[in-house]
C-alpha cells in the first residue's frame, strides 16, 4: 500500500486529496490541495462559501508511521460565508481549530495517555509533553461535546479535593456507563444547581435514581431539581456515620461507668467497628466477654 493511501486512510479529507508525499529531514511530509470538484465550506457554520483567497502553508503533525514522523502540508483558502455574513478560514476536517495536530494523533495520543505517564507518551511519539497535555485536553473537550446522554437514568455525585486547603470539586457520573458526565469547580448548593441548568429539564425529568453523600446542599438540590427520582445516600456515608454513632456509644459508656469502664473498654474501639467474620480468633474471644457482661 503506498503512503498517500495510508494517509487517506487515516484522515478525512473529503474535499481535499493528496498531492505530494515527499521525505525530508524530520520525516515524511505529505502536501494536500483542495479537490476541485467540492466548493470550500465555513470553518465556523460549516456551510458551502464562496472563494476569496489562499493563505500561507501550514503543517499539522500527523500520527507517525513505522517510528517515522509525518506532517501534512496545507495552504488554507479564506470563504466569504453568506450565512455567517463575514469572512473566515475555510473547514479542514483533519483538525480542530488552530491546532498543529490533527483528530488521528489527538486520538492516539489521548488513547496512549490511559496507559502510559504523559512523559512517557511524549517519548514515544516524539512530541513534547504539552502536545500531549494539549490532545488529552481536546479529547476530552471532544467527548464531553458528543457525548450521549439520552440513556442517562441513574447519576452519582462525588466531591473531590483536588487541592490542600479543601478545593473542592464536584463530579457527577453516569452509574450505568461509570463515565464522567460534568465537573464544576467546588461542592456548594449552587455548584449542583449548574449540573442541573446544562443537564436540561428533558433529561432531568428521565433520572429515575440519584446517589450522592451525605452533604446536605446536594441533597436539597436533587429533592428540588429532580423530585421524581430516588435519592440514595451512598454505602461509604452511611457506614461511616453508623461507626461514630458506634464509637461515640462506646465513650459514652466509659465517661458514664467510671474508671473500671474505661479499663474495661480499653483497646476494644474496633472490636464493636469491625465485622464479624474479620474479627481475628482473639478479638472474638474478647467480645463474647463483653457481651456476657452486658446480659
């Protein structure tokens, strides 16, 4: 198969063919001209422009074939857009914006960053680390745009601190697909209220179920944004909360009996905390004790 074959394989290039593919000192560089027999389109609408001139040359680092670096070569026209009423860029397919990569290595380059340290990705496709940063960042603003959330039924809310000093941010995921539908920047009631705004009404009224901590500004916000749905605090929470009311029991009673209480209870906190079964032969021992006293 030869390399222009490769290449259009691996780029969209409707409206655009192969020209040159030629070696130079940094790798394979493939120069593209625009195919006569499509008119240029908006880079902004998308819709079909009318020609007004040609710009310089730009290259777009490709995905690298056989360990061989590859650049496409590209003059891009300038459109009078009528249904936009300006002049802009006209569409390139095979990249986003003003990026110096195209929508393959973005996705490669992403794909790899799952697997490997963003250095290490670097390394390998003999690009920097901030073109990795880059791509992983446009990947995710890609995905976040297309995404489906038309089967969205059941969400979590989680805060994370991403920061010392409690910077909080709150995540909301789809529990069926486990993938992350938005993020917002700290955990107030507020916060909660923008999931809500971008998620939209027809959505929101499609939530059978939500699950969340115990942090009452969620709570409030879910009981009032989406009231059809089943709020469901999360196992964690509730766990924890259960084994300080347990542990707070125990103080009590050793505050309350005195000093043979407290030699008594001394070194049994997680005795009461744990579970049965992973209770150790002596720790079992021990806590029949103190059930024969409490009867």
């Amino acid at each position: 198969m030869l390399v222009e074959s490769l290449i259009k394989e691996t780029v969209e290039l409707q409206g655009f063919r192969v020209a040159t593919v030629q070696q130079t000192g940094d790798g394979l560089e493939a120069k593209l001209m625009s195919d006569e027999r499509y008119a240029p389109r908006c880079g902004v609408c998308g819709q079909r422009a009318r020609y007004r001139d040609t710009r310089r040359a730009r290259r777009f680092r490709h995905v690298p074939l056989w360990g061989i670096d590859v650049h496409l070569v590209y003059a891009p026209r300038r459109v009078v857009c009528e249904h936009c009423g300006s002049i802009h860029v006209e569409l390139l397919p095979w990249v986003a914006g003003k990026r110096q990569f195209t929508r393959a290595l973005m996705v490669t380059l992403a794909t790899w960053a799952r697997m490997l340290t963003w250095k290490q990705v670097a390394a390998l496709f003999h690009c920097s680390w901030s073109t990795v940063a880059t791509a992983v960042d446009e990947a995710v603003v890609y995905g976040l745009a297309n995404r489906d959330l038309t089967n969205v039924t059941h969400i979590g809310i989680d805060e994370i601190s991403r920061k010392r000093g409690h910077v909080y941010v709150t995540n909301v995921y789809d529990l069926n697909s486990r993938h992350l539908l938005w993020r917002g920047e700290g955990r107030a009631k507020e916060t909660l209220e923008g999931f809500f705004d971008w998620f939209g009404e027809e959505h929101t009224e499609k939530l059978e179920g939500v699950c969340c901590d115990m942090w009452q500004p969620y709570a409030d916000v879910v009981k009032a944004r989406a009231p059809n749905a089943i709020l469901v605090f999360d196992k964690f929470h509730i766990v924890q909360h259960l084994s300080k009311a347990v542990d707070q029991v125990r103080r009590d009673e050793i505050r309350e009996k005195g000093q043979f209480h407290k030699q008594l209870l001394a070194k049994t906190r997680y005795i009461w905390l744990k579970n049965p079964w992973n209770l150790t032969d002596k720790q079992q021992e021990r806590l029949s004790e103190l059930e024969q006293l409490n009867t």
